[in-house]
C-alpha cells in the first residue's frame, strides 16, 4: 500500500511541476502528503524518500536520453545514484514533518523545508532543478510575487500554506482560518496581474536568436562538422533587418574556437556585415601547466563585434559529472578521471557588455541559481542572455522545464531574457516574463525580437540578504526542534 500511495503522491508531485498544469495546487498536493507523514519518524522517512524516488523519476527521466550519446552503463548507475540522492531530501524533509508534529511545532516545519531547499542548491553537488516556487511558474501573475520573494522565499509559503491547510484539515486550527491563504494568495495574484498590466518603459536591443536544431547524435562527430555549420550558417541567413546582437546556442561551433579559423572568419564577417555584434558558443583550450594535461578545457561565449577584439566569457557553474567531477580542485587526482565530458575548467568572472544595452552572457546551466542573475545586476546588466543546447534530451520535458526556470529567473531578478537553444525552447521574455518570441522544439527557426531593459528587481538587488534571513530562520527552527527533543517533559502528540 506504500508503494501505491508513494505512487500516488509522487506523481501528483511531478504534475506540479510546469510545463505540467498543477503548478497553482501544489499547496494542496503538499498537504495531502503532510496527512500521509503523520506517522513515526521512520515511516515518515521512509514514505518521503519513496515518493521522492518516484518524484524524481517521473520528472527527470529526460536525462536518461543522455544514454544515446554517452556511456550508456555509466550514465545509468549515475542515474540510479542521483534520483536516490534527490529522493533523500524528500525523507529528510518528510522526517523533520513527523518530528515537528511529535513536539507540537508544525509552523517550526517550513522554515526546515526551505533550509533543506537552499542545501539542495548549494555547493558542487547541488542540483537547484525543482525548488518548490518554480511550480507557480506557469502561471504569470502568480509568478511576479518572485521579484520579491526569489524562489526560496516562495517556497517558504508554498510550504507555509500546506500546513495551515494540514492543521485546518486535522482540526488542529478552527476552519475559520482558511480565510488567511484565500486572501493572501488572492492579493498576491491580483498584485501580479496589475504588474502585467503595467507599460514596460525604456529603451530597447534589437536580438536575432539562431535555432539551428542540430541532431545532439551528430553534433560532435568530426565527419558531420561541416554539414553542422552548413545548416547554422542556413538558419542566420533567414535573419534580415538592422539587428543589435546575434545570439547563437552553446556550442554552435562544436569544436574550439582556435581550431576553427574559418568559423572565426565567417562570424566576423556576420558581424561587419549586419553591423550587430555576434554571441556564438564554442569550446577553447588554454595552455596550463598546472593542469594533468597541460591546458584549460574551457565551454564558452566569444563575443564578435566588428572593430573590436574577440572578447570571450567562460562558463562560471560547471554541470557536476558532466563537465566536472565535484571536489575536483580539492583532490587533484579527480582531473585524471573521464565520465563523459567531465574536466573542464571554471571561469572566474561574468562580464558585462554593452550592444548598445548592458548585459550578460549565461552558458546553460549556470542560471538555474539566483546568486548568479543577481551578480550579473551587481555588475551593471539589464538583460541577460543565455545560450543552452538542450539536444542532449531531445524533444522532452527537460527542455520545457529549463525554459520555465530560466524564465523564473528574469521576473526574480528583474532582468529581461534572451535564450538561444540549440534545438529549443529559444525565445525572449521581458523581465516580467511575458514571453516576447518563442521557437517551437526541434525546429530549425530564426527569431528576430526587441528586448527591453528590466530595471532590476527588490530580490536581484537583496536576494543575499533574503536567503540569509532564510539561512537563519532554518538553522533556528533546527535548534528549536532539536532543544524540543532534549529537554526533559517535552510534550509530545
């Protein structure tokens, strides 16, 4: 029966999850699941981490598409050892519940939750795909409450409202509390709506994003590079017009930049002859005698602008396993080791660059954390523009997830967003998420969109601040639950 029900309850979990249409009742699918965790501590473990099992198969099975372009054993145990390694916050979270319900402290319960939430996506092992607040996203009005709360924060009252829900529900709380979520979720969403209604001011960067739809089973073969280039270069020249910035996917030229001379070339004269400046992915190496191998492994963004140098952005947040193995500067030796296209190297610095609007490049992955939108307003930029190849999962659901995050991201922080994707979601979004163009899947397509600047958002400005707040709301919640347990006479249910 376990089974079942964890069956159940992770499933209804994966359907909160955009572009999936249960995002808005996330707070009742949680509740449900605090009913079904009251239970002894073990049990209550040992129910979440099923669920969570089931969560995470049920949303991440994407990445077994990796398997067709990789090594296929490998990239199964790894499988195997991360959707356990995510399900074990499920338990963790859903053992602290029965711990709280056991000492009377259910309101002690979300503050845990989001403690858990901002562990999940700190350090070199972290994983920040499903926060609880990216549920809401989407849904645009109750998105825009993020420029304030930031996805943690919004967690914090998703998980809030299950458990007034739980406690109105178990008759631990009058019904006549319901009124508390009704009317604040209901002036949360009538603000949001009120803010799409808003002008959206200034001036604006005119952006051609390239959808070249490469076959991610070809991308990388040597003997495929020209026909790759052919059906790039194809795609550009179905743009027209006076254009600001060329934006070309990650890895657009799947080989390094150095190699690639005559790639170089073609950019540049892209560039001179639109008069816009071109963002187009590639590899580079870099001499290093300090490395195993003698040279950096570097993914990264070459901007071309005619009448100035190359300038180049090396991806700052490398995918963990995929790109690097975890601890890796730590213990050195890890950099013999090859899964896949594990050893590369991290930049240092985001930049800012101005085409003629101040923005910043992304690579992929690196903008699912909010600590890395809110640098790129530190450093000045306005708009954010990231260049992903989403191929590696084919037409799925990863993509569409990816696409709701990163969208997540410009209303949190403020910033409007370009996205070039190597076979989609391409596409743009003002900085309060209003999708301005967007490429359907596994379409070649060229998108010519006019950008605003946002200008910068209560979270992209204080957001370190918030999640210190959180930090320290958690840390005492873990110390109250934990003097609960060791003073003698504690009351318990």
């Amino acid at each position: 029966m376990n089974l079942i029900w964890s069956l159940l309850w992770g499933a209804l979990q994966s359907f909160c999850i955009p572009p999936l249409p249960l995002g808005p009742l996330v707070p009742f699918v949680i509740a449900g699941m605090l009913v079904w965790l009251d239970v002894a501590p073990r049990r209550a473990a040992w129910r979440g981490f099923l669920s969570g099992l089931v969560l995470q198969v049920a949303a991440l099975h994407w990445i077994r598409d990796v398997m067709s372009v990789g090594p296929a054993l490998t990239i199964a145990v790894g499988l195997v050892f991360l959707f356990a390694y995510l399900a074990a916050f499920q338990a963790l979270w859903a053992w602290l519940w029965s711990l709280c319900r056991r000492y009377r402290i259910p309101w002690a319960w979300p503050f845990l939750f989001t403690g858990i939430e901002l562990v999940r996506g700190y350090g070199q092992m972290s994983f920040p795909w499903m926060h609880l607040g990216y549920d809401f996203g989407g849904v645009l009005p109750l998105l825009q409450g993020a420029a304030w709360t930031g996805v943690y924060g919004l967690g914090l009252l998703l998980a809030a409202t299950a458990v007034l829900l739980h406690q109105c529900f178990r008759r631990e709380l009058s019904r006549k509390w319901l009124w508390l979520p009704l009317v604040f979720w209901s002036c949360w969403t009538g603000a949001g709506a009120a803010r799409l209604t808003e002008t959206v001011p200034g001036p604006r960067m005119r952006v051609n994003i390239v959808q070249p739809s490469i076959p991610q089973t070809r991308k990388w073969d040597e003997a495929y590079f020209q026909a790759v280039m052919d059906r790039t270069w194809a795609t550009v020249r179905r743009g027209s017009g006076p254009v600001d910035l060329w934006a070309l996917p990650e890895t657009a030229i799947p080989d390094f930049w150095s190699w690639r001379p005559l790639q170089a070339v073609r950019v540049a004269t892209l560039s001179d002859t639109s008069r816009g400046s071109v963002l187009v992915g590639a590899l580079e190496a870099v001499a290093d005698s300090s490395k195993p191998f003698g040279v950096r492994v570097l993914n990264s963004a070459f901007l071309v602008s005619s009448g100035t140098s190359v300038r180049r952005y090396d991806k700052i947040r490398l995918v963990p396993f995929s790109e690097h193995l975890p601890f890796d500067n730590v213990f050195p030796a890890l950099n013999q080791v090859k899964l896949g296209q594990s050893g590369f190297t991290a930049g240092d610095s985001l930049p800012v660059w101005r085409t003629p609007l101040a923005w910043s490049p992304a690579i992929c992955y690196e903008l699912v954390y909010p600590d890395f939108a809110r640098m790129a307003l530190r450093n000045g930029a306005r708009i954010l523009v990231v260049i992903t190849n989403d191929g590696w999962f084919g037409n799925s659901l990863g993509p569409r997830q990816h696409w709701n995050i990163h969208r997540f991201r410009a209303v949190e922080s403020g910033m409007s967003l370009v996205r070039a994707a190597n076979t989609g979601i391409s596409g743009a979004t003002d900085y309060r998420g209003v999708v301005l163009a967007k490429s359907r899947m596994m379409a070649d397509t060229m998108l010519a969109v006019s950008v605003p600047e946002g200008p910068g958002s209560f979270y992209g400005r204080h957001g370190g601040g918030v999640e210190l707040l959180l930090w320290l709301c958690a840390l005492a919640s873990a110390a109250l639950l934990l003097l609960r347990r060791l003073l003698p006479g504690t009351g318990r249910e």
